[in-house]
C-alpha cells in the first residue's frame, strides 16, 4: 500500500506546483528550440538574463558582466556584430559573448539591442570621496590639454549617457569601468581611440574617473 | 566465507562483514561514482568558456547553477533536424553535435607507510606506491535532448572495480517564466544529491578528486564510517523529483528514491540474492527533500541550505543467498537464520544536513568556504540488535539506535584559474556500538586534505595532495585490520592514524 500512497504524494505535489506555476504573474513563453529563430526577449530571458541581470531587467549582478540597462541601442548592436565576427577579443568576449553571439542573425541583435535600451539605467549614488570624484570631473569635462588627452564629455555626454554611437558609462558597474579602461590602455580590448586616449591616463586618473561616472 | 555458520569463527566474518558494510562514507562505493565535470560537450553547446559555469571545474558559478537547473539545454546551436506540431510544439529536435565527453582521472599515490600484505602475515606488507592509469575513465553525453529535456549520462572504467558501470545519469526536464522568476523543473536521477547545484554537500563535495585510499583499494576491506546518503551512488538507487528555483535565490526539492540495484549477476528482482551488491539496498522509499537560499551580489555569492533524507536499507552484512543455504545443507553445515536478511530486515536511517557554500568569484582572485553538517540517526532492525536478537548466532548492533555526525569544511583559494589549492577538514563522530564498529565501538574519524593545483587549460588539472589523518578508530585502521586477519601473527607494531597518510600526484582531463 505504500508505494502507491506515495505515488499518489509525488503527482499530487508535482500538480501543485504546476498550478502554482500556471498562477503565476509572468506569462510563461513557449520558447522556440531553435536559437537562430527566437525572438529577443526569449533571447533575452534564455540566454542574456544569466549574466545581464536575472529578471530581464539589464542589471547586472556581478561586476563580471557590464550593465546593459539603458544602453545606447547602437553601441550594443555594433558590439554584438563585433562579438559574431570575434572583432573584439578582450578575455571576457571570448569567454562569453563569442558562443553566445555566433548564432545570432541581424535581426535579433537589433531585437535584443533595443530591448536592453528600453530598459530604465541606473542611476548613480553620491560620491564617498569628493574629492577624487572632482578630480574625475575635471578630466571627465576638460581632458588634459598639455597631454593632448580628450574630454570625455565631448563622446559619452554631460551625464555619461552616451553619444551617437559611444556607449552610455552611467551606471555601470565600477569594477567593470576600470578593467575595460585597462584592458583599452594594454591593448587587449580592440578601439583606436580608447586605446589611444587610455595610453596617457594613469592609474589614479581612471580611479578618478571610476569615482566621477559613478555618481551620474 | 559468506555465511555464518557457527562456532567463534563466526563472529569474526560476521564482524569483518559488519565493518565492510556498515563504515560507509569515502568508501569504494564513492570512488564508482566521477562527478560531472566542466565538460566540453557544455562548451561546445553553448559557445561559453568553461569559466562561465565554473570557478574551477567541478564547483559551480552563480551562471552554472542557473544552466543545470534549465537542464542543461541552454544552446547557441540551431538543431539539425527539428519539426513542429501546428501548436509550436516540437516533435522532435536533434542537435547537430551530439554531446560526447571523454573523461579521465590518473593518481599516483604513495602511502607514508607501507601497508599490510593482505594475503600474508607482518611483516610482509604491500608496495608503497601505486600508479592508476587510468583510474577512471569515462564516456558521457551531456547536454540538451530536445529543447525542455537536458541530460547527463555517464559510463565509466573504474579500475578498483575492474570493471565497465552505468555511472551518474540525470535526466531533467525544465522550464522557466520569461523573467526567470520561476525555474521549475523534474529529475531522474541514480544519486541523490547528484543534481545538487551547490558543492558543500553530496557528490560535488569539494575537495573532488577521488583519492583512492587504502580503505578503498581494498587492502583492508573496510572504509571510514559517514553518513549513508554518501553511499547511495551510482548503482543503488534511482528516483524521481520536482523542484523549483524562485526568484533567483530559493531553491526547493523533493525526490523519492527507490532501490535499483545494479552490478555484476544482480537481477532485477531485489531479494536476499543480491544484497551484497553494494552492500545492501535500499528498502521501500527513500525521500529525500531540500530547501537553499543564495544570495549574490558583486563578485559574492552565498548559499546556505538544507536536505532531509529518509531511508530504509537492507545490509548485506551476514547475507545468505538461496543457492548458499542449499550448498550449506547438502554439505551439512548449518546456517542462522536471522542473519539471512531480506526486503522487510531493514534498519532505518535519517540523515540531516546543514550546508554552506561562499564563493567569490573576482577577475583574478577566487576563494571559497564551503562545507556541511550532517547528522544521521541510525535506527537497527530489533532483529540484529543485542538485546533483542534471538538468532542461534551473534547480533551485529549493541545499540537499539546509534548516531553519526559528520563535519566536514573546505577553504580554497585560486588566481587566475591557474594555480590554487585548497585546505579541508572532516570529522567523523557517533555513538559507540562495539558490535557494528569493532574495538572500542567508536566510528571516530578526522583528517585532512591539503591540496595544490596548477591548471594549465581548464579542462587539464594537476594536483599534488596529501591526505593526513589524525583519528582512525579501531578497526577502521587497515594496519589493525591486517592484524585481525592473522590473530596469530604480531601484527604491525606502533600503529598510528598517521600511518594512513597518503601523497596523491594526479591529473583530471576532459575532452
């Protein structure tokens, strides 16, 4: 009598949760097996949500992984073709992004891209080292003549948010800011001119520049 | 000698029996089982560095949870061939590379002491270095099966066993809300805890290169005692459970395991023929439930959770099969008939546990701390308890109930997934029970493993490890057990839990 008993306790509980799930505020999507026909957000919510924030939301969690919430639609597009064809090949896009964008059609980076630009960006917090934070400012508006180094308002905007086709910085994660600053500066993330502009910025300038960005 | 006759002789295979039986945990059963790896066929499915599902193969990464919890079936391959209901549902979805993984574990081990001579008495003794090439070598599939469906199926060469087994099979089938609030999914699974997603308890346990010990290798015929759910790997059990992962930090499980013996002449008709399979087998129903709660945030993740299992098991210990009671008649010999055990002579086990696992996973530096408690309640069958036991031989428990607790917590340490190590400590301890443990009763054990790693690719990893123990209670320790053997030889002198101490060179490859 036991087995069926707890037979019987199994299907029972494996119901119940499948009602729960039917409950359930979020629509359950059917996903399609076929990763070059999904649309973006089943792309999204299979795949990039992994990384890219779990709810779909495009906040990241881990500083692994930059921020693509309100991320300028163009720049993600261009990343995602520059991923496809292995154009960028700083370690964490070969790790990553290579596998997952090299199925992707043209259309789905343009699905996926303006999905994360809809997204609201974070916003910044108060700085706890003003000072640094200024010296940041300085550079982040001016640049630096005598060194011949660019403002970086004149490409990312008053607020970070972006130009044309230069990313959104605002909001994203710090730790993830100063690598991709560093991996620029030694070359191994590909871009002329942050590569160039990088070559003359120090250690303590990109901390200070870390600490301007955040705050926007 | 497999069954008990009677006369003093008796109790001492029944005892040797008990020992081989009941001092489960870090036994040869484990050392059947090769955990699941970062795995090629993974890689090759999803375009992702191995990285991304771990820190260092096997422990998991906050990603690599969420890809086994989907059941394996993330891809970024189109499928060769698929087709369609007019509903959108499939019919039937193949992958155009099928998930195929070669796996190898290699170990050169050289004991501190050279150990006893299992056939002869002291002062012969055995060679103090063994070379496992390989010690384990496996064929697996791995990966997505149709677009809901995911699994791992695995055969393995194990050299202590001599022999080809089916290994770790989980097949899943899973789901999930567009905004990941809900992963649900089923499991059919031959190891419970095998699709555990955090590595401070069950198969995944870090440290997980299988060291293969002198209690393994056969040499005493024994193992450290630890709890049951350690040993009811591959080959023992299978079962079937539902879970659901909420909101990305809560995870719920609930499995039922049944007995699915599995091994050399078994049938598939459990009975008193093959319990000595494995040692024993599971009786009736075995659920085993879980409950976790992860938090991330940053590079941090931490875990902290817990599992209940319930289980009836039959041991082998003292077991009679049919075609032995007939031999025994005819050859005139007598045999006890309440130490021929069978579905319904079961003892009753409940194991609790408490888990942890912190993990930071940074761009260069990755640490860890990770481990559990577990406590077991082992409940004897009346029949084979002093007390109670009314059989013409000996009883093989002095306690109605005896208890075990083991501790075990692992910190580790890696830069650039390159080179690491890491440092960790386990703690057997029980109630004493004489009849089950031998000696003075005590199941006490304690060691430690320290471990150097250098991991030139991923998927290559060479370690130097040196396992150090501190307490072996009584007859656990094989240098004593050599001498229960030959009661009439001086056995080895001085022995010390020490003597137990092993270097193990190896390397775990996948391709």
């Amino acid at each position: 009598m036991r087995k069926p008993a707890a037979t019987s306790l199994l299907v029972a509980a494996i119901a119940l949760a499948a009602t729960s799930l039917r409950d359930a505020p979020a629509a359950p999507i059917v996903v399609p097996p076929d990763p070059s026909t999904m649309d973006a957000t089943a792309l999204v919510s299979t795949a990039c949500s992994k990384c890219h924030g779990p709810s779909g939301n495009g906040v990241s969690i881990s500083p692994l992984f930059p921020t693509l919430a309100g991320q300028l639609s163009v720049y993600i597009e261009t990343e995602l073709k520059l991923f496809r064809q292995r154009g960028r090949s700083d370690p964490r896009a070969r790790a990553f992004m290579w596998g997952i964008a090299r199925g992707l059609s043209d259309q789905q980076i343009k699905g996926v891209a303006l999905y994360f630009s809809q997204q609201p960006p974070v916003r910044g917090t108060p700085s706890s080292n003003p000072t640094l934070a200024d010296k940041g400012k300085v550079l982040y508006e001016n640049g630096a003549k005598e060194r011949d180094i660019e403002a970086c308002i004149v490409c990312h905007g008053a607020n970070g948010e972006g130009v044309n086709t230069n990313p959104r910085v605002a909001g994203q994660h710090r730790d993830y800011f100063v690598r991709e600053m560093v991996q620029f500066r030694s070359r191994l993330r590909e871009n002329k001119v942050m590569q160039d502009v990088t070559q003359k910025l120090t250690d303590d300038e990109i901390a200070a520049l870390d600490e301007y960005v955040s705050t926007k | 000698m497999t069954y008990a006759t009677s006369g003093h002789a008796t109790v001492n295979v029944v005892r040797l029996g008990a020992l081989a039986t009941f001092l489960l945990g870090g036994s040869a059963l484990m050392l059947v089982s090769t955990p699941a790896r970062a795995i090629p066929p993974f890689a090759r499915q999803t375009g992702l560095a191995c990285e991304a599902c771990h820190t260092v193969p096997p422990e998991l990464t906050p990603f690599g949870r969420r890809f086994k919890l989907n059941g394996y079936t993330l891809t970024t391959r189109s499928p060769l061939v698929s087709d369609t209901d007019d509903h959108k549902k499939n019919t039937v979805w193949l992958t155009d590379l099928p998930g195929i993984a070669v796996l190898a574990q290699i170990g050169y081990d050289h004991y501190d002491r050279a150990p006893p001579d299992s056939g002869q008495p002291y002062p012969a003794h055995a060679q103090s270095d063994t070379f496992q090439f390989a010690d384990q070598f496996s064929l697996a599939y791995a990966g997505a099966i149709s677009d809901h469906v995911g699994g791992w199926l695995q055969l393995t060469f194990n050299q202590e066993a001599g022999s080809v087994g089916i290994d770790n099979i989980d097949l899943r089938y899973t789901d999930h809300t567009f905004d990941n609030k809900w992963v649900w999914g089923l499991t059919a699974n031959n190891y419970p805890t095998f699709q555990d997603v955090w590595n401070g308890f069950g198969s995944y346990t870090i440290p997980n290169f299988n060291t293969t010990t002198l209690w393994s290798s056969g040499v005493a015929g024994a193992a450290l005692s630890g709890p049951i759910i350690n040993a009811l790997g591959p080959g023992n059990v299978a079962g079937l459970g539902a879970y659901v992962f909420y909101d990305d930090s809560l995870y719920f499980e609930f499995s039922e395991y049944h007995s699915a013996v599995a091994g050399t002449g078994t049938t598939p008709v459990v009975d008193s023929t093959n319990l000595s399979v494995n040692g024993g087998a599971v009786d009736r129903f075995a659920p085993y439930g879980r409950i976790a709660y992860e938090r991330d945030w940053g590079y941090h993740s931490a875990e902290i959770g817990a599992s209940a299992m319930y289980i009836y098991r039959i041991p082998s210990v003292g077991y009679i099969s049919q075609q032995q009671k007939l031999a025994a008649a005819a050859a005139g010999e007598t045999y006890t008939p309440a130490q021929t055990f069978y579905p319904g002579v079961s003892n009753r086990y409940t194991d609790l546990s408490v888990d942890w696992d912190y993990q930071y996973n940074g761009d260069h530096n990755i640490y860890g701390f990770l481990g559990h408690v577990t406590h077991e309640r082992q409940q004897n069958n009346p029949q084979l308890v002093a007390a109670t036991f009314t059989g013409a031989s000996s009883p093989i428990y002095t306690n109605p109930t005896d208890t075990l607790t083991q501790f075990l917590a692992t910190a580790e340490y890696f830069y650039d997934r390159h080179y690491g190590g890491l440092v960790s400590f386990t703690r057997t301890t029980g109630t004493s029970d004489p009849l089950a443990y031998g000696g003075n009763g005590s199941p006490a054990n304690q060691y430690m493993v320290f471990e150097l790693d250098y991991i030139p690719w991923m998927n290559f990893r060479f370690l130097l490890q040196y396992n150090a123990y501190q307490v072996v209670a009584n007859n656990q320790n094989p240098f004593n057990l050599n001498h229960a053997n030959f009661p009439n030889s001086p056995g080895f002198p001085n022995v010390k839990a020490s003597d137990n101490n092993t270097w193990v060179l190896g390397l775990w490859m996948d391709f």
